[in-house]
C-alpha cells in the first residue's frame, strides 16, 4: 500500500481519486481539503497533464476526482496517462479506489432517493453492475482501495487522515476508548483488549449504577487478582507496538478496551491505561462510547440456583 511521501519530498504530490458512485468519492475529497490539498472534483482526466504543469512545478498537494460521469472516461486511456505520469520524477503519484459492496449501495440509493448515474433508464442494481464493469480496470491498477461497505462517514474521514494526513510525526496520534460488546465492536480499532475476565461490578448493589470513572469502582476492579498482570502485560505491549506504528508511517492508532455494555471495567481500564501512556510520553485522547447507552442488563440476566438466589458465576456477563 503506497504511503505519502515525507515533509521533505519537494515532489508534487498527486493523488488520482475513483470509485463507485456513491462509495465516498465527495467526502474522500473534502477531507483531503481539510488535510490541506488542492482538490478537484469531475476534472476531464485528459487533461490532467496540462493541469499537473511542467516537470517542477512543485505546490501544494493535489486530489483530482473523477469517476463514470465525467467528460473522457475511458478506463484504458486513464490507465496509460497514469502510466506515464508515473515516469516523471518530480511527481508523488498515488491512486485511489474506493469501493463498496453492490447490498450497501442499493441501500444508500434507495434511502436517499438518488438516480444512480448509470441507471437513468434501468434498475438500481443494473447501473451498479454497469458502472462496476466499467471501473474493473481501474480498481486493479489503483495502488490503495478503500472498502467504505462496513464504514460511516466519520469512518472513511478517519481512514482518508490515516492515509494522507500530511502531518507524519514518529508518534502516532492515539486514541483509547471504551466500549460495550452488546453493542458491536468498533470498526477502525488497532488493537482491541477483552475485559470481560475481570469480576463484573454489575453484580455489587452499590456499584451497579456507577461507571469506570467512580473511584468505588474502580477499587472494585484493582481488586480482581488478575486486574494487575495482565494491565502491566498489555501496558507493555503497548510501549512496544506504538513506537513502530509510527516509524511504519501510520499517523493513528486506535486501542480498544471492551465489555459486555461498556461502562465499568472498559472505561476503568481505558481511563487507567492513558493515564499510564501519558506517564510514559504519549498524548492519548480517551472516547467512551457506550458510557451514555442503556444499561445491557435488560437483556442479559444472571442465572439463577435452585434455592432462589443470584448467581453471577452462572449467568451470562452484564456490564
């Protein structure tokens, strides 16, 4: 996968963005804007010789979109251009796809209500497999493909940053985050770390209300005979791969702490994790997703014995 050059490159930094209608192309663009390119969108790409200058040019990053509907879209012609842009020694170039799944687009299509560019006079799914065939090419040359199918749109913004984010520092900017495995796994996560081991403060009267942020929990989880270890492990863990996240090029990293409804041991443990990171160098930003959600208990009970009473060790794990 092609990574942006260094701060110190005075190529021209080119990056040809395609796809399927509907995929991201338009918000791939706007980030890249935010991230400081110079973009264009439905620019005629026989043009874009002209457009990119004489060797030397230098300036700013450049993204130019294109896809299906615009002016001079032959695949094969786009193909050679690229090929002999790629010669020039004073250009970065790098080509973006982004793709998606036929299921996800018909459901984008036909939520907004949107005419698919080459469906003005067939079905919905016809212009998709139209349009599919049609920029085969294209999504076999392209150097990096981005699958938005299982994305939001914060998703494939976080993911476009992640990529061509002009800013490559040795550290990585770190998140940690909580979250709750009722409730789904987050998509973008490096490294995500099971808490579910630990002894559940759901099942404390007093904490069961509370959070990870109450001291009364958290002493509660210090207390577990395994809390201590495997912190320490993942600690060092951490301490090993972040260093080498960031000499590989990658601008984020993502480290996940879960539980069953995220808002005891996840939060706790991501809370206690940044704050060991910071002891350590790093600038963690902390995000709880499911701190706010309803409980998960409503739908997972303990089980109980036969005289009646709770048991915790029995029942499916809530959080």
């Amino acid at each position: 996968m092609a990574e942006p050059s260094p701060s110190t490159d005075t190529r021209q930094r080119l990056l040809l963005v395609t796809g399927l209608a509907g995929a991201g192309k338009s918000t791939a663009l706007d980030v890249l804007e935010d991230l400081g390119w110079e973009t264009i969108d439905n620019f005629p790409v026989r043009m874009l010789d002209r457009l990119v200058g004489e060797p030397g040019h230098g300036g700013a990053p450049l993204a130019i979109g294109f896809d299906s509907r615009t002016r001079g879209f032959v695949p094969h012609e786009i193909i050679t251009l690229i090929k002999q842009l790629a010669l020039r020694d004073d250009l970065d170039l790098t080509f973006l796809f982004i793709d998606c799944k036929t299921s996800e687009l018909e459901r984008r299509y036909n939520e907004t209500r949107r005419r698919h560019p080459m469906a003005q006079d067939r079905t919905v799914q016809e212009g998709i497999a139209a349009e599919r065939e049609l920029l085969e090419p294209l999504r076999r040359w392209a150097e990096v493909m981005v699958d938005t199918s299982e994305l939001t749109s914060n998703d494939l913004q976080t993911r476009i940053r992640e990529l061509f984010g002009k800013d490559h520092k040795a550290e990585p900017s770190l998140t940690i985050s909580s979250f709750g495995f009722a409730r789904g796994m987050p998509p973008l996560a490096d490294l995500v770390f099971d808490m579910r081991f630990l002894d559940n403060p759901h099942w404390v009267e007093d904490l069961r209300d509370k959070t990870g942020l109450d001291p009364q929990v958290g002493e509660h989880i210090e207390k577990d005979p395994a809390f201590g270890s495997v912190f320490e492990q993942i600690k060092s863990l951490l301490l090993t791969v972040l260093p080498r996240y960031g000499a590989q090029g990658k601008a984020y990293v993502h480290v996940a702490f879960g539980c069953t409804g995220g808002k005891h041991r996840s939060v706790f443990t991501a809370q206690a994790m940044a704050k060991a990171l910071r002891d350590e160098g790093f600038s963690p930003t902390v995000r709880h997703r499911n701190l706010s959600t309803r409980a998960a208990d409503a739908v997972e009970e303990p089980a109980t014995r036969i005289d009646g009473t709770a048991d915790k060790g029995l029942g499916r794990d809530t959080d």
